[in-house]
C-alpha cells in the first residue's frame, strides 16, 4: 500500500497525461460500481466533494436519503494502463462511502471489514494476511461478441495449451497487473478445460480485496481483448470441476512476526493458529452465505470434483475444507478452501476473519486433523467424527447466515438484513424457474 499525499495524485496525473478517473465502489453484492469524472474534476474528488444517488445501489439507502459522498482512498490510486485511449489514460481511485452526515456509511462493505480489522486489532493481532487463488473459465466469443460454451482450450491441469491462445490470454492479465505495481505468485492451466489460476502474493486484507476487485475486472477486459469471455461463476458446467478462490490466511504482530507458526509444536502450528482454525470451522456453515452466496455457489460444493463439502482441516489431506501448506515460518497460513470467486471480497474476509477471532477469543481447542479422505467415507463414518457437512444450497445457507449472531455483528444490522432479504428473492426466482433439466425429464413423460 502507497502513501500518497493529494500533491503526489496530481502530480502523477499531470505527468502521466491520465484525462479520466474512475471512482470506484463495490456494492453488497460484489459488483463494482464507478463514476467516471475528468481529470478537471480530480481536486474535487479528492476533497471528498463527489455525490451518488446510493438509492439506486443494491443494499444501500432508501429513495429518500439517496445522497452519499465518495471519499476516495488515496492509497489505492492506480493508472488503469489496460484502458488507455485517445485523449489520454485512465486511472482509478477506491472509495469509501460516506452519509450526508460525512460519517462512514455502515452498509459499505469496505468499510465492514475495514470495522473487523480494527477489531482484530484491538485482540492484539496487527495484520490479518490474505493472499488468494482465483479460478475462472475462458470460453469462446461467437461473432456477435457474445459468450458462448465453447471452451477457449481443452487443455488440464498444469498443460501448456499455446494453439488455442488461452495461453496468451493469461500471460497478456499477469503482464498488465505487473505493470501495475501487483505481486504475483504463479499462473497455470486448471483441471477443467478452459480453467485457469493466477495467485495473488499475500497482503493486508483490505489491500487484497481492492485487488481481487481489480483482478476480476482486468481479467475480464485481457480476456475479451483476446477474443474470450471469462467468468468467476462457480459451476458454469456440470459434471467438471468447478472454480473456487482458495484463500490463505494468517495474523501478524506489530513486528510483522507470523502468529501462526510455533517452532516448538509437532506441526509447527501455534495455539493461536489452531484456535482460529477452530473457530473457522465452528462458524464455517454461518458464514457460507458471505463465502459462497449464489444458487450456483452449491453446485460446485459436492463430492469428487475438488471443492469441499464436509467441515474438517488436515495438514495435506485436500478433501478437508480447511488444509495447511507445507511452508512454515513467515509463510505459515491456513487455506480455507470452501470460498469461490463470486463472493464479495470485504465481506467473506470480514467472515473468516470473525469466525477466526471467535475461535481465538473463546480458547476452542481440541479439533483433530482428518488424515482419511473424506469423499471415501460413509455419511455414518463422517458423522461418528463429529465432522458437519457445509451448507447444500443457498437457502440452506441463508438459514445458518440468519440465526448467526456472530455473522451479525460482523456484517453490521444494515447489510445483514438487506443481503438476506436480497438472497430469498434470489432463492424464490431460482425455485420457481423452470429448468432444461426439468423439461427433458419430465416433458416427455407427464
């Protein structure tokens, strides 16, 4: 994260000939939102003068206090190189959201998790590290422009599938995010066809959510560029594998010390390690709304397909939900596999993140590794070992999510309410749709 001042923005823009900016803003359900304002207008956005109609903006205010101000973070100026026209570029600001009253809008959920860090740092823990591996799909584009299902590639997990320019697709998002200033990790094909990763180096959380936000919008563009639509949906096909964002965290002291790694236990993990684990799992059917919050968030979280379904944590063991990495020292994480990519950033941080310190807080110890592979055993095995299964559908997960005192606190009254009262709409267009499935089945029959 950069410390930039008002002088160094202008300065930048001027010497960089950038002529627009994009005033950025996530809504609650993931999706960014913009206002794009000439560089004419930058001082003023940069003294917090901006307004919004928040009205029109899912899970913000009533028609009848629509007013609310953009106050951009000035850590999170970014050249935009990949939109450059004409006139000049394109650069971008993230930003908070404000009432009429200049104070934080409570239903921004930039603003939950950055409440969840304070209180994380309060506990004592400085830092709550993230580093992610998104998944998403590449599939052709007919000559409409339109996405079709035709995969970009039918290459497997770690190919090399240059004839069909997927190839060339993830290198062209890695080199831009590079010129960005981002820190990547490493880049592969995936199992499925048409499946690609690229790994994010570990930073801050909230950092890592205003770059997963900018990932998927870059990947998008590269992607489209190339002749390709991409896609973050969970389970775009059935019987393949589907795509997750496995996320890696850890909590850090003031000296940047790994709170995570005690080199004196047998795993080389610490209590504190442990305990968040605990409360990951404790919490882990709670917080499936935040984690996995789409019908089709579901139909990737069944068996033999890679994605977890049962609530459980190993050291190697990849059909747990929750698995440790090898490294240790600095690099000492837990991975929580269950997340998929269509989950709004801030606010499945800000559950794992509560969930974790929950688990901390009320000393939760005692949980086992599972060694065995979970897919092989029998739902009376499974349950013989206490081990719960994860929420099967969307309104099996809004269940959870709603007697969740917990989920509550962190999410905050205003989001809480709104997210569910938008996910039973969601749920009820879903259960009353009529499907292929149901036509091919039934039709010929009935």
């Amino acid at each position: 994260m950069k410390n930039y001042t008002r002088v160094d923005i202008l300065k930048s823009a001027k010497e960089n000939n950038v002529k627009y900016i994009r005033l950025q803003f996530t809504d609650m359900l993931g999706t960014v939102k913009n206002v794009e304002i000439p560089v004419t207008n930058l001082e003023k956005a940069l003294s917090n003068e901006v307004m919004f109609d928040g009205s029109s903006i899912q899970g913000f205010v009533r028609i009848d206090e629509a007013d609310m101000y953009l106050y951009p973070d000035l850590s999170t100026w970014l050249i935009l190189e990949w939109e450059t026209t004409p006139a000049g570029k394109v650069a971008r600001l993230i930003c908070d959201v404000y009432t009429t009253q200049h104070v934080p809008f409570e239903g921004d959920p930039r603003y939950i998790l950055k409440r969840n860090l304070i209180e994380s740092r309060k506990q004592g823990y400085a830092k709550f590290n993230v580093g992610v591996e998104p998944e998403f799909f590449l599939f052709k584009l007919d000559e409409k422009g339109k996405p079709t299902m035709e995969f970009s590639d039918l290459g497997g997990y770690f190919d090399l599938a240059p004839i069909d320019g997927s190839e060339d697709v993830r290198r062209d998002i890695v080199l831009e995010l590079q010129k960005m200033g981002f820190d990547m990790e490493v880049s592969h094909h995936e199992v499925a066809f048409g499946q690609h990763e690229i790994n994010f180096h570990f930073d801050n959380a909230l950092e890592a959510c205003d770059n997963i936000q900018t990932f998927k919008i870059l990947v998008k563009n590269v992607a489209r560029r190339h002749g390709y639509h991409a896609t973050f949906m969970p389970k775009p096909i059935f019987g393949i594998n589907g795509s997750g964002m496995h996320t890696n965290i850890s909590l850090s002291d003031e000296n940047g010390n790994n709170l995570f790694y005690d080199p004196e236990t047998e795993n080389q993990l610490s209590q504190t390690a442990l305990r968040f684990i605990a409360g990951v799992m404790k919490h882990a059917q709670e917080f499936c709304l935040v984690t996995n919050p789409t019908v089709n968030s579901y139909k990737r979280l069944v068996p033999h397909y890679e994605a977890p379904c049962f609530i459980s944590w190993s050291d190697a063991n990849r059909s747990t939900m929750i698995r440790i990495p090898a490294a240790r020292g600095k690099a000492t994480r837990i991975e929580v596999r269950s997340v998929d990519p269509s989950a709004n950033p801030y606010l499945a941080m800000s559950g794992l993140l509560a969930a974790g310190l929950d688990g901390i807080k009320n000393e939760n110890d005692g949980i086992s590794p599972v060694k065995k592979n979970l897919f092989k055993m029998s739902d009376a095995e499974r349950k013989r070992l206490g081990i719960r299964n994860l929420p099967e559908s969307l309104q099996e997960a809004m269940s959870y999510f709603s007697n969740s005192a917990l989920m509550k606190e962190a999410i905050g009254d205003v989001l809480f309410n709104k997210l569910l009262e938008a996910k039973q709409i969601e749920w009820d267009d879903y259960r009353t749709s009529i499907s292929e499935w149901e036509l091919k089945k039934y039709l010929p029959i009935i």
